[in-house]
C-alpha cells in the first residue's frame, strides 16, 4: 500500500472561501481545513454550499473571493486537470463512471495523469482493487453493468489509484444499504490510516459521519456554522436548529 | 470478395475517424471524407517531387509528409471547432464541419482542376495491387483498434468520450485527447486517401464526398460511437457493394448499399455492434 511519508503536503486549508452565483451567495467567508490521517466530514442541510465547495477545491468552479492551499501551495483559479494532477480527486454523488469501459479501464483512467508504465498501471490497479476488497474477476466486466454498491467502490479506486494526497467523497452512502454503507466507512478509516491522506466526506447520512469522521464541519447558507468531534456538533444548538429549521 | 475487402478496408478507415470524433465531441465531422482527398493530393504531389530518390525512399517520405500534413489539416479543424459554441443543441459546430468540407473540396477544385489527375505510384496490375492495399489496409485497422483498446491514451480518448468533466478530474487534459484525436484520425484519413490512390491510379477533388459518404454510413452501420462497430460496419459495407455490384452491376452499389442500410437499422436501429441503450422512465 502506498504510505505518504510527507504528512505536511496531504494538508488541504481552505481560508475565507467565497462563491457568488450572481447575487446568490454559495460559500460566504469559508474556512476549515483537513489534516493528514482524518476523515472530516462536510453537512449541512440542502443546499447549504457542500458541493460548491468540492466545485471549488476542483477547480470546476473559480472562488470569488479566499484561498485553498494543498500542503502550503495556493491552488484556487488553477485548472481542473492541473489541480487532480498536485493529488487532489473526488467522487461523486451520482456516480459518473465511463459507460462504455470496464471496471479495469475506469480505474486505470484515474492513473493515465501519474505516467509510468502499462505493468504499473496494471499493479496499481491490482493494488486498489486488494484495497477495497473488489474481486479482480470484476475487472473486465462493463463498469456500469455492476449492483450499485460495487460501482461506488469502483468509483472510489479509481480515485485512489493516483495515489491522491486529498480525497473528496461526495455522498457515497446515497442508495446503498446499512450493510454496504458500513463498508463504506470502514474503508474509508483504512485508507486513512494506512496511506495518511486528508479525506473530506460530504454525506447525510448522520450515522455515516458518525463512524467514519474524526472531525465534521457544519455548512448552512454557505457559512461555516460549527466544527469539532461528530459528538460536539450533534449537540451544538445551532445545528440543531439548521437541521431542523427551528 | 477481395475486393470487397479492400474497398470495406477503405471504407472502416474512414468509419472509425468519423466514429471516435463523434464519441469524443459528438460531432459528425464532414470534413473528415475531405482530409481523405488532400492526403490523395498530397500523396501524389509528394510522390512525383520525390521520385528522382528513387521508389522507395519517394514513397516512404511521401507516406510520412501525408501523415503529416493531413494530421495538421485535422489539428486545424479542431482548433477552429473548439474556438465555436459546443453547447448540446447548438448547430455551429456541425455546419462549421460542413462548412470546411465545402472549403476543402473547393479549394482542392481550384487548385488542381476538375479533372481527375492520375497518381504517379501505380501499383501493378495483378494480384499484387490487391494483396498489398489489403495488407495496409487491415495494418492500419488493426494497428487502429489496438491503439484505442488497449493504451493508455486509447483509455483516456475513451474516457472523453464518455465524461469531459469527470475525465478532467482524473488529471485528464481533455482539450490535448481532442487535437490528438483529430490530427491522428485525419492522418489515418490521409493515409486511406494515398492507399486508394495507388489502388485507382487516379484521384479528384471529389473523391472525398463519395467516400466520406460511404465513411458515414459504415460507422451508423456498425454503431455510431463503437469502434469496433465501424469497422465491422466498413468491411460489410465494402462486401455488400462488392456482392450487389458483381450481381446486379456497378451502377446499383449504392442503391444496395443504402437499401442494406435502412434494412439494418429498421431491424437494428443501434447499428450491428451498437447497444441499445434503455432509458430510464
């Protein structure tokens, strides 16, 4: 398994983040960041800026105003393809997985930016798959001909297969069962550990946040309501009232 | 039937540009039968400046400036099509594609003539002609499919094809895929069109319409989008015009042609190697 050593250059800041679609105000002065070696998880009620957010890191989306920095380098107004090559990759919450490739061309197109050769790529993709557990009889079938459960794992290795310094995973516990979403955060926490890279996870699923964040940053209207343990914001009064409108 | 074959080989080399630009930009490039013509032209411009070298040399450098030139042709196209409103629904790129076929095809009118003009590398007249278009023929196929089936950029060209924005995030260029794409199926374009003029031992600034045509067809045949599929599509294609041509005579190719169209897709609307895609209600 891949370990980076160089913990500082897994670390994502985002300060005073702001995004204006027109005269609506998506992110408003933003400010969070996610270290090495945690799972932090990013809620909110809809609508509250999450994806943008994601958008933004991406570079899909251009901030108005703020700074994103991936280990100390400035990163907001760069390219989208400039950006996932310096080791930043995503997931979706409607999994977009390449139609017409198999389960080993979609991964191994997560890897085309990294170089190297076919035989690495092949390794590599060997290597995610042991991972998360995805049998390697899976690889040539049609990626999307998979149940629902194994296309999100797929999705999520062909994001780790570069070898990402941060991992944004945006609701992969949407339309899958207790038992797949279970998996989900275990496998999240393992990555984690074993390759200490900072994993920003939008869900909204509470349970989910519960068991695979070590910290969780609230969103509503685009600012940040509250940060800390999933426990300190589960009791924190303004979420509260976010969440149920009070 | 070996004929058929070769005439098919032309045809699934055309289908499979006209194919991977539209899987990747979902453009029909009209332009592409064109590109087919100037590789012709310059071929044979190349060949006869080259030929005091002697054969070989004239025709290995006169292969390699078509490439080139028709690969430069195809990055034009490309830059012009990326700098035009791409939005789904927007018309301007496929009547820019249009547009450039009519430029193409005009411009190769005026400066070499109405005519046709003969191709000075005229292959012999026996079974060799037709052994040697082939084997190039189905090189180039062959070399083709493995190049999009399993390399990486083939991967990536794929990918692109299925999700610009998703690809992008893969660290992905998109922009880089598509000028490659095009320049390397417009050379392949250019190669076909120097093939087929040794193979006629004549070529015209209207060659590439006809055989454009046919290109088009081939790829619907096989399945708009599949590769593998257009180049099925293209060697049926030439087997059926061969068959049909030989029964009923020259004259009725492409009536049979296009009647064995319309009957595929009446019974396989998806082409012969296209999927059915089921949407969802």
């Amino acid at each position: 398994m891949p370990v980076q050593t160089d913990r500082l250059a897994n670390h994502l800041e985002i300060r005073e983040l702001g995004l204006l679609f027109g005269g609506v105000r998506a992110i408003d002065n933003a400010s969070f960041e996610a270290l090495p070696g945690e799972v932090l998880g990013l809620i909110g009620p809809n609508g509250a800026g999450k994806t943008s957010v994601f958008n933004c890191i991406t570079g899909f989306y251009r901030p108005t105003h703020g700074t994103i920095r991936l280990g100390g380098r400035a990163i907001e107004g760069m390219r989208p393809h400039g950006i996932s090559r310096l080791g930043i990759r995503r997931t979706f919450q409607n999994i977009r997985l390449f139609n017409d490739l198999t389960v080993l061309h979609n991964i191994a197109a997560g890897a085309y930016a990294t170089g190297g050769s076919q035989a690495a790529l092949l390794e590599a993709v060997g290597q995610v798959c042991a991972e998360l557990g995805l049998d390697r009889q899976l690889l040539l079938q049609p990626a999307t001909s998979l149940a629902y459960g194994l296309q999100r794992r797929v999705e999520l290795a062909r994001a780790l297969v570069a070898d990402p310094r941060v991992l944004l995973v945006d609701e992969p516990g949407a339309g899958l069962n207790a038992q797949e979403k279970g998996l989900i955060c275990s496998l999240l926490r393992d990555v984690v550990r074993s390759r200490q890279i900072a994993v920003v996870l939008i869900e909204h699923d509470l349970g989910m946040i519960a068991r695979a964040c070590d910290r969780v940053v609230v969103l509503d209207h685009g600012t940040v309501l509250a940060q800390g343990t999933p426990q300190q914001v589960r009791n924190d009064p303004s979420v509260i009232a976010a969440y149920i409108g009070a | 039937m070996l004929i058929g074959l070769v005439l098919g080989s032309f045809y699934a080399l055309i289908a499979a540009g006209y194919t991977v630009i539209y899987g990747t930009v979902r453009l029909i490039n009209f332009a592409h039968g064109d590109v087919y013509m100037i590789g012709a032209f310059v071929g044979a411009l190349g060949f006869g400046f080259l030929s005091p070298l002697g054969v070989g040399p004239a025709l290995v450098m006169s292969v390699l400036g078509t490439l080139l030139a028709t690969a430069i042709v195809g990055f034009l196209i490309r830059l012009l099509l990326a700098r035009l409103d791409s939005a789904p629904g927007s018309f301007s790129p496929i009547i820019a594609a249009v547009g450039i076929s009519l430029v193409l095809e005009n411009g190769a009118f005026h400066l070499w003539g109405s005519a046709p003009a003969a191709f000075p590398l005229v292959m012999p007249a026996d079974g060799r002609k037709i052994a040697l278009t082939l084997a190039a023929g189905i090189a180039v196929l062959l070399a083709t499919d493995y190049w999009i089936a399993r390399t990486k950029f083939g991967i990536a060209m794929r990918a692109v094809g299925s999700d610009h924005g998703a690809t992008r995030l893969m660290g992905i260029r998109v922009e880089y895929v598509l000028y490659v794409t095009f320049a390397v199926f417009s050379a392949i374009a250019g190669l076909t069109g120097y093939l087929a003029g040794s193979y006629y031992g004549s070529i015209q600034f209207s060659m590439g319409f006809a055989l454009g045509l046919k290109g088009f067809t081939a790829a619907v045949l096989g399945g708009m989008g599949n590769v593998r599929g257009a180049l099925v599509g293209g060697l049926v294609l030439g087997f059926v015009e061969a068959f049909g041509g030989g029964w009923l005579g020259t004259e009725w190719t492409d009536v049979i042609a296009f009647s064995f169209l319309i009957a595929v897709l009446t019974l396989r609307p998806s082409g012969l190697l296209g999927e059915t895609v089921v949407q969802r209600m």
